[in-house]
C-alpha cells in the first residue's frame, strides 16, 4: 500500500514538472518575437506613420478651406 502511494506521489510530482515546464516555455516563447512578428510589426509601424502623415494633411486642407483660400 505504501508504494502505491509513493508511485502516485512521483506522478503528481512528473506532472507538476511538466505543466511548469510547459508554462515557463510559452512565457519566454511570447516574449521573444518571431521574424514574422517583426515583419508585421514594423509593417503596422509604417503604416500608422503614413496614417499620421494623411491626418495632418487633411486638417491643413480643412483649415485652409476654412478659411476660403
């Protein structure tokens, strides 16, 4: 009987390594970018520069038609 217990401890305890493992894995893996998530993130980078840039061109075009030039 008591090694049935001892074996179902070193199970739980297998398991619990495991599941931490697992765990510190996906932490390290989620804070690391791949390439691919560079390439999109400097592509939304990009983007939202050239959003900015038709932003300030549309408020000077509505101020200057504003002021009826």
């Amino acid at each position: 009987m008591g090694e049935m217990i001892a074996i179902g401890v070193m199970v739980g305890i297998i398991i619990l390594a495991s599941s931490v493992h697992r765990f510190v894995d996906r932490k390290t893996r989620a804070s690391i970018p791949s390439e691919a998530e560079e390439r999109i993130l400097a592509r939304l980078n990009e983007l939202d520069r050239r959003m900015g840039d038709i932003q300030d061109v549309m408020i000077a075009l509505d101020e200057k038609m504003s002021r009826g030039e």
